[in-house]
C-alpha cells in the first residue's frame, strides 16, 4: 500500500518485539504511527548497540530504497503501529516526506554521536535519561514527576556502555537525590540537577544554572 493511502494498512507490534533482523529481505519502508522504536547493530561479541531512536512520524528502513537486504535490527521499545510503505509506488510528495523525516533523523543521529564522544559515563547516562524522557518512554506521575521506562541494558546499550557500569551510576544519581529507580523504571526527582550532570555542572559543586 502507497503512503498516500486514505486507509493505510497498520500493523502493531508490542514493546520488546522485533520488526525485521540484520540480513532479512528490503521488501518495504515503515512510518511509525505510534509508539517508539529503536534501530540497533549486533556487534561481533554479541552486544546491542543504539543506532538510532525512530519518533512518531518517523520514517525507517531505507535501505528498501537502495539494497536487498537489512543493514540493521528493528525493534520495537514500547507498543507501536507501523504503516508499511511501497518505495516503488511512492509519490513525489512521498519521496519528499521521507527525504524530509530521513534528514532530520540524520540531524538527531549526528547529535546522539557527539554526546556520546564527549563527557563520562555519568553525563551520557544523564543526556540520555533526559532524551530518553521526551520519547513514548517517558511520563509523568501522579506527582508532576517525569519518568522514563527503561532497563539498566537498555540504558548500556544507548551509551556504547556495560549494564555494570551504567547500574553504578543510576546508584550514584539515585544516592545524590537525583532519581529514583525501580523495575523498568527511572524516576527523574530532580530535572535541573540531571541537566547539570549532563553539562557536568553538578548542583552540588556549587555551580549555577
């Protein structure tokens, strides 16, 4: 079905299930209608690694427009409705929706590569509990506090890190009043605090915001 369609045809998949694996066959493009999914590489030892967050609105697997095959895993972090979209029958204005969602995706990447060069572990952590927190992972509680649904192994796998070591830190931040975790789930208790671990500005080394 094009992506013009006036009833597009919709298929849903729950949080954990994957949509298509490294190797499969490029049949079609998707667009996220709802929910969160990651685009992430299996590396040679066995690791998952983050490639990128794909948003509502989104559009993934461009390699239907110049490959057979998948370069990538799919998977889905929350529930999420995917529409399957045709590259042969796309439309002009089809092709630029895509081109336009393929370049900010490109924009989010190369931001999502630069913080995780620069800083500690306990800023990447940071930077992404706080990116993490605008996606379908996150919500607020009955408290106006915002929270992100997220395991320790997801954590590692967006911060090119080890689920030991990023379990250290979220014991850090949740010892300095900062969080609050519990099973999949991040309570962030002090936003401004957590920016400032992010810019390496802790609130408790006196700086200023």
């Amino acid at each position: 079905m094009t992506l013009g369609s006036s009833r597009p045809h919709q298929m849903r998949y729950r949080r954990g299930q994957t949509v298509y694996y490294e190797g499969d066959p490029a049949l079609s493009m998707f667009r996220v209608e709802s929910g969160l999914v990651r685009i992430a590489k299996l590396t040679p030892k066995g690791r998952v690694l983050t490639v990128r967050h794909v948003l509502p609105g989104d559009f993934f697997g461009e390699e239907a427009l110049t490959k057979q095959w998948r370069d990538h895993q799919v998977e889905a972090l929350t529930d999420a409705t995917l529409v399957p979209v045709d590259p042969v029958n796309m439309g002009m204005e089809s092709m630029t929706s895509v081109t336009r969602s393929l370049s900010e995706q490109l924009q989010r990447v190369m931001a999502y590569e630069y913080h995780l060069q620069i800083g500690d572990l306990r800023q990447r952590v940071a930077r992404y509990l706080l990116q993490l927190a605008q996606t379908p992972l996150g919500g607020v509680d009955d408290a106006g506090k915002r929270f992100v649904r997220a395991t320790h192994e997801l954590i590692a796998e967006g911060t090119s890190s080890t689920r030991e070591s990023v379990s250290k830190i979220i014991t850090e931040l949740r010892a300095d009043g900062y969080l609050q975790s519990g099973y999949r789930r991040i309570t962030l208790l002090n936003h401004a605090a957590l920016e400032g671990v992010a810019e390496h500005n802790d609130l408790d080394d006196g700086d200023s915001f």
